[in-house]
C-alpha cells in the first residue's frame, strides 16, 4: 500500500532520530511537550522564551528538526499566539532549509560516499538517508551525473538505487533527463523509472516504448506492459496529462518550488511561484508532445491552452494583490506570443477545449487570441460563434466582442445573437464572480438561473478537489458559495486552503447548510450561513448580503464588459444601418456612466436612434457628464432629426440651453453642427440667431 504524503514526513522524522541528528531536548521541543500536557500557558511561555532570543535561521532550523512533522501540524493549526510564533520560526527555518537543501558541495560528498563501492554498507545508507532528508530532489542531477559515468558501472547501480529511494521527488527530474543524448544515462534513467514505478512517468515511457534503442525500447516496454498500456497511446497520455497539470491535479506530496530542465546535458531547477507551478508543467510536457510530433494540432492546442492559462493566471493573481506576481507581468505576454505562435487552428481546438473542459480562463485567453487572428473571411467558420452560446457570461460577452474585431464589423456572422449578447453586456456594471462548490443535485438549478443575473458571473464544481483546484487556478473569485458536505473531502478543508492563500483573502464565504447551529459549530463565524434549498433567488441573495459594503475586489472589471460592448457596438452600427435597433433601450441607459461605456452608446444611438432616444440624449446633454460625451451626445441628437425631417422641441431646447451654458469652445462647435443639420421653426430659428450675435469688439470695449 502506497504512504501518504504525511506518513512519508513522518517516516522521514523517525529515521533522523534513528540517525541521531536530533538533539535530545530541545526548547522547542519542552514546549511542545508541555502543550500535550495542557499546561498551554506554559507552553506558550515557553515559545515566548524562544521567540525572544531572536533565533537565526540557522536556528530556527535546528528547532525545526528538533520536533516531528506531527508535532509541527499541532503548532500550525493550534489558533492564535502558539500558531503565529510556529509560522515565525518556520519562515526562518525556511530561508536555510532552501540554502542548505541546494548545498552542491555537501551533496557532492554525500553521493560520493552513497555511490562508492569500496564503503561500508552503513556508510552508504546513512549518506542516502542524509540525501533525502536534507537534499531531496536537489540530490537528483549529482546522481544523474553518475547514471552516464560508463566508466564506473557501480556507481550507476549504487545511484539507481539511491533514486529509488529518493522516489516520488525523482521522478521529474528523471523524466527531464530523458532527453540527454548519452544513450547509458538515458537507459539509467528509465530503468530506475521503471523501478520507482510512478505514474507520472507513464506518458513518456508509452512514447519510449517505440524508441529505435533496443535496451531502451525493453525497459519502457515493461514499464507499459505493468500498466497495461499500448506504447501507441503515448500522444493521448501526453496530452492527457498535461490537461490534468492544467487542471491544477499534482498527485498528493508531489509540489516542488522548482521545475527541472534538461540543459547543457544537466539537469537545471527553475523556481516558480506556487501558484504556477501546475501550469508550468502543463507547459513543459505539451512542449514534449509537440517536440515528439510537431504536426499535431491537438499537441499544440495544448501548448496553447497551457500559455494562455498561466498568462491569466499571472494577471488575475496580480489584480488580487499576489506582489510576487508582479516580477512576471511581462512574462504573461510571452506566453500569450507563444500562445499566438501555435496558430489559428491551434487557437481554435484551444477554445473548444476550454469549452468542453469548462477551463474559463483557457477560454478567455483564446478568444482574445483569436480576435486578433481571424479575419472577415474566416470568422464564419471559427468556434468563437459557439462560444457566444455559453452559459458562462464572461465567455460569451468576451466572444461577441471578438466576432465584432475580427469582423471588423461589416458581414457579421450570427449577427442578431452578437447584437443580442452585447446588449445584455453592456449593461453590466460591477460584475461579481461567484465560485459554487456542491453536488449538482444542490446547485444546478440555481447555477442556471444566477447565471442570468445582471452583475453575478457563477462557476461550479460538484467535487471538494475540483473546488480547490478551480480556486487555485482561478483566484479571479469574490464569493464562495460551498455546501456543507461534498461527496469526495471535508468543506472545512477547502475553506482552509482559500484562508491560506493570500490572493484569496478577500473571498467572502457563504455555507448553504440544513441546520444553522450545527454548521456554526462546524465552520465558525467567519462565514455566513444559507439555510434551506439553493435556488437561483437565494443564491444572488446571498452574494449580494455577502458583499453589502464591500467595494467592488476588483475595480478594472467594473466597466470592461459594458464598455468592450458598447464600442462593439458603436461599431456594428457605423458599419450597417439599423444594427443595434434591438438594443436602443440598452444603449440609452448608460448615458449616465463614465465614458468608456457612454461616449459609444452614444456614438451608437447616433447611427440607429430614433425619436425615442432623444430624451435620453438630451438629458445627457444637460447633464454632468464630461465634455467628450456631451459633444457626441450633440452630434448624435442631429444625426437623428436629420434622419426624423424634423427636430422634436425638448431635443431643439436641449441644444440651444446647452449652447447657452457651455463655453467650450469644442462643444460650442459640435452643438453647432448639429444645429446646422435639423430643421427649426423659422421663429425659433430667428431667436437662436439673436443670442448667437456678437460685436467684435476689442478686449476693453464695452457694449
């Protein structure tokens, strides 16, 4: 039976005491004693003390090691002061643990003494124990290094039998290795694969299993043939795990800080920051499946999908105040230039899969891809006419807005459903985004119906881990709707990992339960309690109870879908008489918001108004909005009495009144033109004539 991650900690503890590199008392480890006798405020006395004298990092670690991993899960999640001073000494432990864990020299000796045949067997494994305990993965390319040493044939079976050891923390680096030209240290690698028999290793060696290297072929071969796999199957479990990685699932232990590459015949680690790392190898094992067939599209879909999710990634984790993201903004546009690279039908069979993979941010990432890519010819036939259909609002407004780009407007295709998704987007105003977490039998109706809801954008997961990893992923979130059990985890475990995580911070909690008092004293007080069915009602209910008083999380998402869609359509309807009449009561609505979102309403009402409009726009235009909205608000008012033959007497007032209280010269100018384009009654003619008299007379003159 396979260990848990936690008894693999554990089991790590017991054999450093066995080692004898743990003191026999230390401070820490009287304190944690005296907590498990519940003399807690001994105990926190006690770390007190500890905290006092400053430790170093080099301390810090000592304590660290002092006590078993149990032992520092009770510190961890014991609340308050005991809790705040173990995540201290652990943030100092930390700092050596990295430096000591990538010690090339001391590592260097240790599998030296691990692969020399000449020590002593106990020499041998307490150098192994030190290696993993103190090394980890960071010991794989010093034992790599020795896997192609044809020379010394000991050495390699001593370092295969040092990785096996190593196990699950191997294997990643083994699988880079595989790409070394030295034909032995290949063989090594996959047959110390085949030993530790992980699953992640299972993709490649399907594709290793028809290597034309005949002891490579073998040992791959019956790596495969334990799976019961074919070695044909090796592009679909490439692509397969890929989307796994992208999916934020990482078999349980398995999260490194660093990624390895195979570079210069070694083996290199790149940091990554934690939130990336499953989508950084996404990343590198689509890259493999395009390097092994670069003529397939799925492959590079892919790569695609996998550039474009960590661009997002990257740019959401920055708007929810991750400062360590920031260093990689600009990354996140070379990876949507990669993304671009891959090309249009790498870009289409990447949205469908975002689509049918229910992978928003792979969704989005494409089609604003694709808004660049395709054309007036091609948009025809391209998905983002399927994607316009999504239940999900931000899909399917972000794919309106594309189909109008591409198009540039003129011959849009399905353009009564683009006009009629644009409408309904450019009302939005701050749009919340809700991620449910229950059993469909709970959620899906309600999902359904809140979806429609001006404002609220609704995710959903059945599952605990697909909760997690949708978070994780995602952290785009404002509400977080969960059901008081799941079918697969504990809820209380899903709402720890989103208190954990620093861009989630800002997350408001909402547990839909059956009984409130029970809940409360399951999940405390720092969520609020939905009682009863989950319906589309009482879930916007709840979100927006959830929200009272609290600022719009994310302030550039308040106007971008209403003002993306009021330029679409401002387009459409410079570009085709009658276009947005569907939509004029909409567009007439938003004359009131800043200009991003009313400057092309009204540019819009210009081109396809009517006598309906005008007291819209002439509200507008008396109004207090800026002068760039109240000049095309003019200009829009004569476009539409030029059109009617005549001009209705509020909108005719609307312009002399304003053409009496402006003084800019630019809007005195637009209200002009438009004056010159409608017809007056020759005595209201006459009269705007009078008040537009003017002397020229000098700057001292009077009169």
């Amino acid at each position: 039976m396979a260990r848990s991650f936690s008894q693999f900690l554990l089991a790590v503890a017991v054999a450093a005491v066995v080692g004898g590199s743990v003191a026999a008392q230390s401070p820490l480890q009287e304190a944690v004693t005296l907590l498990r006798l519940g003399k807690t405020q001994d105990g926190v006395a006690k770390l007190n003390e500890i905290l006092a004298s400053d430790p170093s990092n080099t301390q810090a670690l000592e304590l660290y090691r002092s006590v078993s991993q149990d032992e520092w899960y009770m510190l961890m999640t014991t609340k308050g002061e005991v809790q705040k001073i173990a995540q201290s000494l652990l943030e100092r432990a930390r700092a050596d643990m990295k430096r000591l864990s990538r010690d090339e020299a001391a590592i260097a000796g240790l599998v030296a003494t691990a692969t020399d045949k000449s020590a002593e067997h106990g020499a041998r494994r307490s150098a192994i124990s030190k290696l993993i305990q103190e090394h980890g993965e960071f010991a794989v390319p010093a034992l790599v290094e020795k896997l192609g040493n044809a020379d010394d044939f000991d050495g390699q079976v001593h370092a295969m039998s040092a990785l096996v050891d190593l196990r699950s923390v191997a294997v990643l680096p083994l699988i880079a290795a595989l790409q070394s030209s030295n034909e032995q240290l290949v063989q090594n690698a996959a047959a110390t694969l085949h030993h530790i028999n992980d699953d992640r290793a299972l993709p490649i060696m399907a594709h290793l299993a028809s290597d034309d290297r005949l002891p490579i072929r073998e040992i791959a071969g019956r790596y495969i043939a334990r799976k019961n796999t074919k070695a044909g199957d090796a592009m679909a479990l490439l692509l397969g795990q890929s989307l796994g990685y992208l999916k934020g699932i990482v078999p349980q232990g398995a999260y490194s800080e660093v990624v390895w590459t195979w570079n210069g015949e070694k083996l290199v680690p790149v940091d990554v920051p934690a939130p990336l790392y499953p989508s950084e190898l996404a990343k590198a094992v689509a890259a493999q499946a395009v390097a092994i067939t670069p003529g397939n599209v799925a492959a590079r879909a892919m790569l695609a999908e996998a550039n474009l999710a960590q661009a997002n990634l990257i740019e959401s984790s920055i708007l929810k105040g991750d400062e360590a993201m920031k260093a990689l903004e600009p990354m996140a546009n070379e990876f949507k230039v990669a993304a671009l690279a891959t090309g249009m039908d790498a870009l289409r069979a990447a949205l469908e899969a975002g689509l049918r993979e229910d992978l928003a941010p792979v969704a989005l990432g494409a089609i604003s891809a694709l808004q660049m890519v395709e054309t007036r010819e091609t948009v025809g036939q391209s998905p983002l006419l399927a994607a316009i259909d999504s239940t999900d609002k931000r899909v399917r407004y972000a794919a309106a807005d594309a189909i109008v780009k591409a198009s540039g407007g003129l011959e849009v295709p399905m353009a009564d459903r683009v006009v009629a998704v644009l409408g309904e987007a450019v009302t939005e105003q701050a749009v919340r985004v809700v991620q449910v977490v229950a059993p469909d039998s709970v959620s899906k109706a309600a999902v359904a119906a809140a979806t429609k809801v001006r404002g609220i954008a609704v995710d959903a997961t059945s599952t605990a881990k697909g909760g997690v990893r949708k978070l994780l992923i995602n952290p785009n979130v404002d509400v977080l709707v969960i059901n008081e059990s799941l079918p697969d985890g504990m809820s209380q475990d899903v709402i720890g990992i989103v208190r954990k995580d620093p861009r989630l911070a800002n997350v408001r909690i909402v547990v839909v339960c059956s009984d409130e008092a029970k809940a409360r004293a399951a999940f405390g007080e720092n969520v609020t309690y939905l009682v009863g069915s989950l319906t589309g009602e009482t879930l916007v209910a709840e979100v927006n109870k959830a929200l009272e008083g609290v600022a719009d999380a994310d302030a550039s998402r308040s106007e971008s879908f209403a003002a993306t869609a009021s330029t679409s359509l401002a387009t459409l309807a410079a570009n085709g008489k009658g276009a947005t009449t569907a939509v004029l009561g909409n567009l007439a609505a938003q004359l009131d918001r800043g200009d991003a979102v009313s400057v092309p309403a009204a540019k819009a009402l210009g081109y396809d108004g009517s006598a309906a409009e005008l007291g819209a726009l002439a509200a507008a235009l008396g109004g207090s909005g800026s002068v760039e909205l109240k000049k095309v608000v003019a200009e829009s008012i004569g476009n539409i009495c030029r059109r009617l033959g005549n001009c209705p007497d509020e909108a005719a007032m609307a312009l002399i009144g304003a053409l009496e209280a402006n003084q800019d010269v630019g809007l005195r100018t637009a209200i002009g033109v438009a004056l010159s384009r409608i017809s007056l009654a020759p005595k209201k003619h006459a009269e705007l004539m009078q008040k537009l008299q003017r002397v020229a007379a000098g700057p001292a003159s009077e009169g």
